[in-house]
C-alpha cells in the first residue's frame, strides 16, 4: 500500500534570513545585561569617561609602571564573546553544546587579539551542533558506568580541537571579515553615505530581517569601533525610535478609526517599552509610509555624524530610557537631537501621505497586523493592544506553521513527558514528523513555542511565560480529545503554506548550524538512552497493599527510597504535587512525582510500577496503575514514552490488568531497559 505523503510548504529567501537573524537574536539578547555592564564601566571609568579611574578604565600604568589592564578591555574581549558563544552552543545542544561552543571561542579570541563577537557567534553554535554530532555516534552504547568518563573526555578533546581550529582557521577569516567591513562603514562615513543605510535597514525592521543586520553586523562593528573611540553610531542606525514615533504621531493627528485610537497607546509602548513591531502594522496599512520610516532613518543618522555622536553600547529594547542610558558623554546633544529630529522628520512626511491617500484604517488595521504576525512567524506580545484582543487559551489559529509545541507541567519529568510523547506519536502519524513535541517545566519556559499545552489547573501560570503562544489546557495528559484538535491544527496551519520563521534555540539553532529540520526532534524523549536500572524487576509490584491515594503515593515513594533513588523529603515533595495538580495521566493511570523544587532530592532517575487489581479512587478517578517517577536530566524520558504508548493502547491496558508476572509487565513496555 503506497503511503500519502505530506508536501511540507517551501520557504522563501526572507524566511530564511528572519530565520537567521532570529537565532543571532538569540545569542545576543539573553546577553543584553552584560552589553548594559560594560557600557556602563566604559562611560564611567575609561579616560574620557565621568570618573577617570586608570585601575577600572585600563589606562595609564600603575605604580610599577605596568599599564593598567582595567575592567573595560577584559569584559569587551573575554567576558562577552564567551557568554555569547555559550549562549549559541547551548540553543543547539543545551549546556553541553554551550561548553563547548565556548572552549572553541577560546582560540579564536586569542589568536585574534580583538573582540571576537562575529567568531563567538560562529564556534558557539558550531560547537553544539558538532558536539551533538559526536555524542549520536555512540549513544545507547556505552557501557553502564563508563557515562561519565566517555562525556567528559569526548567534550574535552572535541573542545580543545575546536579551540585550535579556531586559532588557526576562524580566527584569521573572521579578522579579514570584520577588517573589511569595518573599512566599508568607515568609507560610509567619510563620504558622507552613512545615512542612506536606512534605505535598506528600516524596510528590513518592518519585514523582521532586521536581527541579521543589527546582531551580526552593526552590534560587533559598533562594540569594536565603541573600544577604540568611546562611542559608536552604529548602536542607533537601527535602534532610533525616532522613525516609528513619527508615524504613530501622524497617525494620532490623521490617522481614522482603529488606528487612531490605537495609535497613542502604540507610541508610548514603542518610544518607552523599546517593541519597534508595535508600528509595524501601521506601515504594512499604509506601505507608503516606509518612505516616512526611511526619511526619518536617514535624517537621525545624518544629525549623529554631523555631530559626531554615538553610544557606548548596543541600546536594547530600542526604548529611549535604554538610548540615554548608553550615551556617550559627549554625545546627549546629538543623540537627543537625532532621536527628535527623526521623529520630527518622520511625521512631515508621514503626515504628507495620510493626508493625501484615501484609506480605510479601521478596517485594515486587524488585516494588516495579521500580516505582520505572519511575516513573524508567531503572535506578537503587543498585537493586543492594536486589535483589542488578549492572547485567550484554547485552540487557536496560528499565522505560520506549528512547528514547536511544548508541554508543561510544574516539575517537567511526569505528566507533561508522558502527555508529550503521546501527542508525538499522533502528529507524526498524521504526517508531521518534523513538528517538534518537547515537554519542560513551567520554570524553564520561554516565549519560543507556538502551542504551549498544559493542565488546566496550570494554564494561567504558564502564560505570562509564554504570551505569544496558543495555550491548550487539558483535564489528562493520556487521552485527552484537545490532542485531535491540535493534530487538525497542525495540519491546517502546514497545509496553508504559512512561512513561519523558526523559533531561536529550536529548529534555528540546528539550521543556522547545518543541522537537518528533524536532528533532535525527539532528543528529549524517545532518542534517550535509558540506562539499564531505571526500571528493575523489584520496583514493579502486582499487587499493592494501599487503598487511598495517599497511601499509594507513599507506596511507590518507599520503592524509590529503597532504591537510594531519592530521600524522604522526595516523597513529600510527591504528596505536595499532588495537592497541587492532580497526576492522573487516564487510561487508569497515574504517575505521581515530586514538585520542580524536589529535584535536589534526587539522587538517581528510577521509575517504580505499581498495579491495584481492585482500583483506588484517585481524586474521583479510578486508578489500577500507579508509576512513581525521580527523573535526573532526561535518563526517565525513554521508559515514560514506552509507558505511554502502552496506555494509549486499549488492549495492551488489558494485557498489563491481567499479567501475572513481572516479566510480563517489563515486556509490554517494550524491553524499555535494553
């Protein structure tokens, strides 16, 4: 019998580049607090700074007539390259990748000499993704014992050669690349060519292509050019807010309908919160105002070279608290002035085009910010405040392609490990195998999933986490009918073509480092080893004592203290769970487990059976099967998704409920041990 198969949509060039500049983003933005230290100890201390001090500014020599190295030049060359490259390795191959990743920016740092922000973000990524590479050579075959010993080595020796690879051959590319393009923006400026830049940089802001110009062009030049000189005005050729308020302010005075009464609301959130997308939406209404946003770019950039004036770090979100807060010394004047002067430019010419075109804002306005969601990839934090409409749970309609769902729950080793793989197995039987179906903990969420799938008892603490995603609450993890609705969902959403941009740290983090759409699609869950005393025969009983809940939850705890797998404050953390979202997976079924603090309690990753011929009431469910579950890292993962595809079985729930030897039961869950 043939096999339908599902055409995936094609992906245009811009998708692509947003894809791109979305992972930069990535690797730059968690990083933005340490960009905002150095700039602050640049403005400070360095010899044209507020408070010269030569010890933390690096001038002058000390008393032994050695110059001071001062804080400034370490952070700019050392500190920040790291935590960028580490960031990169660790979108592609979590802490392990960011190790690496790091180790390998060593040698490009040192056998450049200057700050390797471009080369950071090359061997970091490269680093994970090479680092995942090797560790699939041999996973599942290690010997019991040797896990340790063989990750450890294989990090070491993979991330030594990585570091002299970069100081041998990245290092002299990378330096050439930035020499170059240095010298290009130097020629702009001389020749007075800097400000038509904004030609190409502020339609690429409203198409969201602007992270591959502004994270990897603009931000390492301009840290470069800032240590040299002081100050850089490569910070504000895209971060002026200028542009954009111009608009919004021609908007308020001529704007009709909902974008009128939008648009007050929409400046204060761009010039104060620093979200440039908010006004996207208003240009993509009206595409003529790119004009405006152009004129208004090229007049901000022009009044800072005439003025020689600059920030001393990126200024990021582009709110204008950030930009004063990274002003040069020297340089208030000139960038107030370019700021205003923008603005000002920007709503002449702004004002111009609404004055003189006939347009239905009111009813564009829901249109047009649907499109700048597309062009995203995913619902923007701030479309609320244009459309009127908050980002309500339940299923939805997304603007691209699903292709990250994530579920929660408060611990992230139970109940949503089970739930994921149950949905994985029913995506990817639709047709869907490059849909990537992770579980995690509500702690450790971010705003990079377009479903978010949760119980419903834990929806409304999810969502702050995770504003731009659809949030799907379900009563169970093992059955439940929302599953259906999100398999059509995701069909629906491949099957209109949508070109969605991949989330930073998922599928971009693998394609901006070569990596294939599925490489570690089920890396957390069914590509885990699991190690050979997760589940023994002794931690699986057939019949057990308890009659209560509580009792079958102390049941199953005291298998795994017996096991030296947790300690007694393990099973208390498991009745506090349970009181706070109930385990009971259906199907039967319940997998009680400590809450996300317990995991210090855990001492290894064990899995316990319990099977209650009779059934025990379980919070008004009835219950034959209870698991206990400790889980370190993802070592559980494989034998929950084993589990879970024998209770979404009818007749292998049946097979378990009438087994009568342990083996039998090791053996419906797949030989999960070998």
């Amino acid at each position: 019998m043939a096999t339908e198969t599902v055409a995936k949509p094609k992906t245009s060039a811009r998708v692509h580049v947003q894809r791109f500049g979305t992972f930069l983003s990535g690797m730059i933005m968690p990083n933005i607090g340490a960009f905002i230290a150095w700039g602050i100890i640049t403005a400070l201390f360095i010899e044209k700074g507020w408070i010269p001090v030569p010890q933390l500014g690096g001038f002058g020599t000390n008393a032994e007539g050695v110059p001071n190295t001062g804080l400034v030049g370490p952070m700019i060359t050392y500190l920040l390259p790291l935590l960028i490259a580490y960031t990169g390795g660790k979108m592609v191959y979590d802490v392990r990748g960011g190790v690496v990743g790091a180790i390998g920016t060593m040698g490009v740092i040192v056998g450049a000499g200057i700050p390797m922000f471009i080369g950071a973000m090359i061997m970091g990524p490269l680093g994970g993704w090479t680092m995942k590479k090797i560790d699939a050579i041999w996973d599942g075959k290690i010997r019991p014992g040797f896990e340790m010993l063989v990750n450890n080595f294989s990090a070491g020796i993979w991330g030594a050669l990585l570091a002299m690879l970069g100081f041998y051959g990245i290092s002299p590319l990378v330096q050439a690349f930035s020499t170059a393009a240095g010298n290009v923006v130097q020629f702009l400026v001389n020749n007075g060519l800097l400000p038509l830049t904004s030609i190409f940089i502020e339609p690429a802001k409203v198409l969201f292509l602007n992270n591959a110009i502004n994270h990897g062009v603009l931000t390492p030049l301009g840290i470069q050019q800032s240590l040299d000189q002081g100050k850089s005005i490569l910070f504000l050729l895209e971060a002026n807010p200028g542009p954009g308020l111009g608009i919004l302010l021609a908007y308020m005075f001529f704007g009709r309908g909902a974008a009128k009464a939008s648009a007050p609301g929409a400046a204060l959130i761009h010039f104060f919160g620093g979200i440039h997308e908010i006004y996207f939406p208003y240009v993509l209404m009206r595409p003529l105002l790119i004009l405006a946003a152009i004129a208004g770019g090229m007049t901000g950039i022009a009044t800072l070279a005439v003025t020689n004036s600059g920030l001393v770090a990126p200024a990021a979100p582009g709110s204008i608290i950030a930009v004063i807060a990274q002003t040069s010394r020297d340089s208030y004047l000139g960038v107030i002035l370019s700021v205003l002067l923008a603005a000002t430019v920007s709503f002449l010419v702004a004002s111009l085009i609404l004055r003189t075109t006939r347009h239905s804002d009111e009813a564009d306005l829901g249109d047009a910010t649907a499109k700048m969601e597309a062009m995203k990839g995913k619902k923007s934090s701030v479309s609320s405040v244009l459309t009127g409409a908050g980002t309500g749970g339940g299923v939805g309609v997304l603007t691209g392609p699903i292709s990250n769902i994530v579920f929660a729950c408060d611990a992230g080793m139970g109940s949503s490990a089970m739930g994921a793989s149950v949905l994985r197995n029913k995506i990817k039987a639709a047709g869907f195998p490059d849909v990537k179906v992770t579980n995690a903990s509500i702690a450790n969420l971010s705003d990079t999933y377009d479903v978010v799938v949760t119980h419903q008892d834990l929806t409304e603490r999810a969502k702050p986490a995770t504003a731009s995603a659809v949030h799907v609450s379900v009563d169970n993890f093992m059955n439940s009918p929302r599953y259906e609705e999100i398999v059509e969902m995701v069909q629906r959403s491949n099957a209109e073509g949508a070109e969605a941009p991949a989330e930073a740290g998922t599928s971009a983090g693998a394609a901006a480092a070569g990596a294939s759409a599925t490489a570690g699609t089920d890396a957390a869950s069914e590509t885990v080893a699991a190690p050979s005393d997760i589940l023994v025969p002794e931690s699986v009983v057939l019949n057990g004592t308890a009659s209560t809940r509580d009792d079958a939850i102390d049941e199953a705890g005291q298998l795994l203290l017996a096991r030296g797998a947790v300690d007694e404050d393990y099973i208390r953390a498991m009745h506090e769970r349970e009181e706070s979202v109930s385990t009971y997976m259906g199907s039967f079924l319940a997998i009680p487990h400590g809450t996300n603090a317990a995991k210090d309690h855990i001492r290894k990753s064990a899995v316990a059976v319990i099977r209650y011929p009779e059934g025990i009431d379980w919070n008004g469910k009835q219950v034959k099967f209870v698991v206990g579950v400790a889980g370190v890292n993802n070592e559980h993962l494989h034998i929950l998704s084993s589990i879970a595809k024998v209770f979404t079985n009818k007749a292998q729930v049946a097979q378990l409920e009438a087994a009568t030897s342990v083996d039998e039961v090791l053996e419906l869950f797949g030989k999960v041990n070998a």
